[in-house]
C-alpha cells in the first residue's frame, strides 16, 4: 500500500475530527479543496468506509500489476503465434522440396523406420 504524506494524513485527520467540510479545513489549510477532498475519499475507501464499488490502495495497486501482467501476457501470446507461424511455413518449405514418404525424412531415427509423420501421410 503507498505510504500516504504525513501532510496529507494530518489534513485528513482534521476533518474527521474538526466537523468542518472538506472546503473550510482546505482553505483553512491553504490548499484546494479538490486535492483534499481526494485524500479525504481515498482516506474513507482505504478504511472501508468507502462508496460501494470504489478500489482501495490495495485494490488500485493490485488492479494495476494485473493489467501490466496481462499486458505482458499478451505481447508473450503474440510473439509465440508469430513464431509458430514462421515454423509452421518452415516445415511446409522443407517438407515441399521434397523429404517425404520415401524421401530422405530428416525425423528418421537411428533406426530403419521412417517417422511417424510420413507413415501417416501428414508430411
């Protein structure tokens, strides 16, 4: 969880404890009244006395490592269909020069069998 300014945890603990709105501690703070009332919202969801549907820290910092995660998971996911793309053209290359059924197959083992892919015919 962020650390929050001891400015900010002071300013904040003076409304609750003052009576006062948010705008008459903020001016008498001599700060904006929408940078107080931020706090002072941030302040209540962190303690759970938040409006229904509205993140804490926590919760924003966690929303914001699972979105970069996902992000990254995405351009992996990419990365990899491009790659198996490129093979896939590679293999149909090789395979169209040529090396199959009774051809030189490049899968033969050490053995005198040929490879499961040109005994089925999909090579």
């Amino acid at each position: 969880m962020p650390s929050v300014p001891v400015a900010h945890r002071d300013a904040i603990a003076l409304v609750d404890s003052s009576g006062k709105t948010v705008t008459a501690v903020a001016r008498e703070l001599g700060i904006s009244s929408e940078s107080l009332r931020g706090w002072y919202r941030r302040a209540k969801a962190d303690r759970g006395e938040g409006t229904p549907g509205e993140l804490s820290s926590a919760e924003r910092e966690e929303l914001k490592r699972l979105r970069r995660e996902n992000r990254e998971q995405q351009q992996t996911i990419e990365i990899l269909k491009e790659a198996t793309a490129f093979f896939v053209k590679e293999n149909d290359r090789f395979f169209a020069q040529g090396r199959t059924r009774g051809g030189s197959c490049p899968r033969r083992s050490r053995s005198a069998s040929p490879c499961v892919l040109c005994v089925s015919g999909r090579a």
